[in-house]
C-alpha cells in the first residue's frame, strides 16, 4: 500500500504524544482509504469483466429489481448500446413502447414475474416478438428470483434463448407426422381424425359425410417398368389432378404406396358423391407426362356414405375400401357404391379370412395332384400339385372357392410353404420307389413369389430337405403374371434355370408372344382351355393351332393342351399334333392316396408315402398354390 513519514526540523521541539496519536490516526484513515479505493477498483474490474463476459453469451440475460425495473441487460439481449444504457431504471412496459412491440408482451412477462417472485421458483416460458424485419421469433424465457436471508426477493434474473429453429423443426416433424413426404397430402391419421369430426358434425346438423377412395390401377406396372422414381412423380401428378377435382373444404389424402382417399363433407345422398367419383375419373383420362414419357392410367374408386348405422372413422374408411375392391374386381376403372350387399360379401370374406387361418392351424388343407399325359403312349410325365381345403362343414373346396382369401389375409407365403414342401416330398418317395421313370411334380408360382428375393434359396431348401434332385421339380407361371413381372422377376426366373428348375407358361393364349419365350428358361407352354373350347368345328383355330405346335417345335419347347374335357377333344388335340395334355378327359385331379395307385406304386406304396395334410400356420417357404 505504500508508506508515509512525518519529519520534524532540528531546531523544533519534539512531537507531544497528542501529536503522535494525531499522526498515527492520520496514517490509519489514508490507508483506510487507500485500501478501499483498491477494492473499489478491483470490484470495477471483475464488474467490468463480467459484463464483458455475459456480452458475449449468445442468450438473453438480465437483472430486474423487486419492482421489475432493470438494472442490467447483456449484448444478446439489447443490441443497441443507447438503448442498453436507456432501459436501466426501466420497465418491460416502457421498453415495448419505445422499440413497438406489443403492451401484451410486457402483460405476459409481469405475469410470469408475479409468479415467479410469490412462489419463490423459477419459472419458464414461451414467448413470440416480430422483429423490425417483420419475422417472428420464439424464445424460451426463464424468470429466476433472488431472495435473501430473511426470504425477501431482492433481485431478479431473467434467462432468454433463441429457439426458433427448433420451433420450426418441432413444427416441420408435426407436419411429417401427420402429411404424406411425397405429396404434402394429409397422411392416413389426419385424415381418419377429420374424418371422425366431420362424422361428429353430420349427427349434429342431419348431414352426411362420404368417403372416396382411390386407388392408381396397374401402380405397379409403371414402377417396374419406369423406376420408383418415376412413379413418386406419377403419384405426385396424382395428386395435382386430383385436387383439382375438389372443393376447398373437401380432404385429400394419400394413405399409402398408390392409394388416395377424399372426404366430403355436407353432401345429401349418393348422386353428389358419385358426382365427384365421375370427376376423379376423368381427370385420368389425359396422360401424365413421365420420364420424357406419355403414361396413361385409370382408378379405381370405391365410395361410401355415412348413416345412423356407422360406428366410426375406421367404418366408413373400410366401406369404401371394400367398395374400391369391389370396382377392381369388375375390371378397374370405374366407380363403386358401398351398399349392404357389399357389406354382407365382405362379412363373408372376414369370416372366411379366419377360417383360413384356423385350417392351416388344424391341417385342413390337402395336395390333389393332376396328371400330364404323353399322348402317344399315354405315359404319365408330370403330376400337377394342386391345393385343396378339406372345409369341416362344407366338405372339398377348390382353389377358386378360397385362393382370394388367401392372398387377402396374407396367408399366401404359409400356404405356399406347405404345397411346395409336401409336393418335394411325395416326388421325391415316388422315384425312390419307381426311379427315374416317376414323373415329376409342378407347383405354381405366383408374382409375389417371383418378386421374393430369396424365392431360389427357399426353393433349394425345400429340394434339400426332401432330397429330391432340381430336375424333378417344375414351377408353372402364368401367362398373365409373366406379362406383369419387372425386371427383377426375369432374373429370379433365369436363377431357376441356372438351378436346372424347369419352368413352365401356364394358361397361355396369345400365340404372337411364344417368340418372346426364347429369352426365358421356359421348356414348356400349357395353352389355356378356351382355345379347345369347340375342339370338333372352328377350321381357322385349327390352323392357328397347328401353327403353334410348329413354331413350338422350331422353339424347342413342349405343348401341353390344358382342359382336355372330353375324347372327342382328345383326339382333335392329337391330330393337330400336340405332345401333351391334361384334363378330365384323362384323368381327373386325384388325392395322393388315388395318384400313388394311378401311378401303380399300391396300397403299400402309398401308406410308405408323406401324408398330404398341412402343418400349422408360421412356415415361410414360397410356392404358389395350384389351381384345377
């Protein structure tokens, strides 16, 4: 701190004591002062460093007194240094009238305050300002009172951070959670959630509620064919049109994949919805222009409306749903009431959905297996597996009876695990017990089948585990479904090849296309019964028939005639110079008991083979379930 000293001259008498005290408390008063002149210049210096310090903290901060007029803002909080300087000694209501916010916001903040200093704890809030640049910003406000020893609140600390980007996020994640990413259309809990207040609003003013929905036919096609990203902008131009067709009040929504659903509101029967279903039709009839291409599609459109008897949103949705099914059913492109007609046939489907389940549970289900016949020696070559349910109360259902169902309640992969198994199984106890000269056993494939990556490996399984050699399985594919197959399909379809699975064109009717078949693995063609509907007249459909065996020929590929009903037809299918054939006119589809002494293996023989019964229900191997 320094030092000080009193000096006296030689010639002056020496200091009295009083002097002395004098001096010493002289001495004690300058260092007083000079020891708090220090202190008060280090408390400047650490105030001037914490300012410094909270100038540079990217939140708002400030002092208030207990009357909530401030003593210090920071930078973040008030850019403007004259301002800064001018709201010290000020309240939030005066600073909103000198920058031009709102006296509400000074309201809400004396609130929060108020709280903040009668319960003693800190407190938070939301809190939106517009800026000079006319934008709004959301902050989070914290309000923390300071109290003293006795309790009372002697400061209070005001805490601000900018959270408009995650106000946006938080706002952009809603949307997403309730909109479609690709369309920005109301997604399917949107719109079941106004749907169930526009129902709400229909019983209170007498009004009805309709439901449409759409669904883009033949989707598919344009993904396989084109690309998904061709289809995302198909679906978006889906979209557009279809906006088009709607009243500003009315919903859109895409649920999933190609699948739309429209809401109208206060419409008074059927005619009006109807209406718009005639709109929506329409707008499909122009192309959409897709990857430099011109794309032509149609919908189908299935509607409902809303009555004293709908018990909700998922009602009336399903309604419609099942009437859009029934308009495909009919052909697509077209439009589809629900009525109570339709409500019965999809009670029926439900029903039969379940019993499906519970006959896979209960081994209901059996393997008949068809022969195909060489026709000059009548020597069995191949034995078609075809599924068959063993219905408890309505006896022996064929595949038409419930093949829907199946691919309906998603049963198809179970169901094709256990064909394809038992099918492996009997043709592999066949040539154990007659060798190489048993005929091999088909199984039909499905486009879901072919779709599946891992249909080889499941198929190899399946020859692994019965032991049966790759050769003696075949697999039949629709002509309709090979039309239909993308390019994924073809290559699962060459795999089979390579895996020397011989594959089989079934139900074929258009004879331009059997060129095509050369770029594919196919060995043989079975040609749908239609073309030996009238086997003794119709010259021109002999020709074109015999036409076909020759190009067969030429081709390398075996003819079967399939549905050869009578002897009659038989013989005409002979003289033209067909191979094969299959049918009634044969040998009517057996159970395996009946095939196994058709196949003159006996009695022994075919207690020694697999039974024919299905497992439970939980398997996953692929193979289509035959139908004749």
């Amino acid at each position: 701190m320094g030092a000080f000293s009193v000096a006296r001259d030689r010639s002056a008498p020496a200091f009295t004591p009083e002097e002395i005290e004098t001096v010493v408390r002289f001495g004690q008063l300058a260092s007083l002062v000079l020891h708090h002149a220090q202190a008060a210049q280090k408390v400047e210096e650490q105030r001037a460093f914490y300012e410094e310090l909270l100038d540079h903290v990217p939140s708002d901060i400030a002092v208030l007194d207990p009357d909530f007029r401030y003593l210090y803002v920071n930078r973040s909080a008030v850019r403007d240094p004259e301002l800064r300087r001018w709201v010290v000694g000020r309240d939030d209501f005066e600073l909103c009238a000198r920058v031009g916010q709102d006296r509400s916001v000074a309201e809400v903040r004396r609130h929060h305050y108020l709280q903040a200093t009668a319960q003693r704890q800190t407190l938070e809030f939301e809190e939106e300002l517009r800026g000079r640049d006319g934008k709004v910003r959301c902050f989070l406000r914290r309000v923390h009172p300071v109290v003293d020893r006795e309790g009372r609140v002697v400061r209070v600390i005001g805490y601000g951070v900018n959270i408009t980007d995650r106000k946006r996020a938080e706002l952009r994640l809603a949307h997403l959670a309730l909109h479609d990413a690709l369309t920005g259309l109301p997604n399917r809990t949107l719109f079941l959630d106004r749907l169930g207040h526009a129902l709400e609003r229909a019983r209170r003013t007498g009004r009805r509620v309709a439901v449409l929905f759409v669904d883009v036919d033949r989707f598919k096609l344009v993904n396989d064919t084109l690309g998904h990203e061709a289809g995302d902008r198909l679906l978006q131009q889906v979209a557009e049109r279809l906006r088009s067709c709607l009243r500003g009040s009315d919903t859109l929504a895409r649920l999933a994949g190609d699948e739309f659903t429209v809401l109208l509101e206060d419409v008074d029967g059927p005619d009006d919805a109807l209406r718009v279903a005639q709109r929506v039709q329409a707008a499909f009839r122009e192309p959409f222009r897709v990857a430099g291409q011109a794309v032509y599609t149609t919908a189908s459109v299935g509607v409902s409306l809303s009555g004293p008897e709908t018990q909700g949103a998922e009602d009336l949705l399903r309604q419609s749903d099942t009437a859009m099914y029934r308009a495909k059913a009919l052909g697509r492109n077209r439009y589809q009431l629900f009525d109570e007609a339709l409500g019965r046939a999809a009670a029926l489907q439900a029903q039969l959905e379940a019993d499906l389940r519970r006959a896979l549970e209960r081994g209901e289900f059996v393997l008949h297996y068809q022969p195909v016949i060489r026709i000059a020696d009548r020597r069995v070559v191949e034995m078609e597996a075809l599924v068959r349910w063993q219905h408890p109360q309505r006896g022996l259902l064929a595949p038409a009876e419930f093949l829907a169902g199946v691919e309906a309640s998603g049963l198809v992969p179970q169901l094709n695990a256990w064909v394809l198994r038992e099918a492996c199984r009997a043709a592999r106890r066949w040539r154990d017990r007659v060798g190489a000269d048993a005929p091999a056993v088909s199984v039909n494939l499905a486009a879901a089948d072919l779709a599946d990556p891992s249909l080889p490996e499941r198929l190899h399984a399946a020859l692994q585990a019965s032991g049966l050699e790759p050769k003696a399985l075949r697999v039949e594919v629709s002509e309709r479904v090979l039309a239909l197959l993308g390019s994924d399909g073809y290559e699962r379809i060459r795999q089979l090849g390579e895996m020397d699975i011989a594959l089989h064109v079934d139900d074929f009717a258009a004879s331009s296309s059997l060129q095509a078949l050369r770029e594919l693995p196919v060995r043989v063609v079975k040609l749908e019964r239609a073309w030996f509907a009238d086997c003794r007249g119709d010259p021109p459909r002999g020709e074109l028939l015999r036409a076909m065996v020759s190009t067969a020929r030429e081709l390398g590929l075996d003819l079967v005639a399939k549905g050869v009903e009578d002897p009659a037809c038989l013989q005409r299918v002979a003289e033209l110079g067909f191979p094969y054939a299959q049918g009634y006119a044969l040998v009517r589809p057996m159970d395996l008991r009946e095939a196994e002494r058709f196949l003159g293996l006996g009695e022994q023989g075919a207690g020694a083979l697999p039974g024919t019964r299905s497992p439970a229900a939980g398997t996953s191997e692929p193979s289509r379930s035959g139908s004749g």
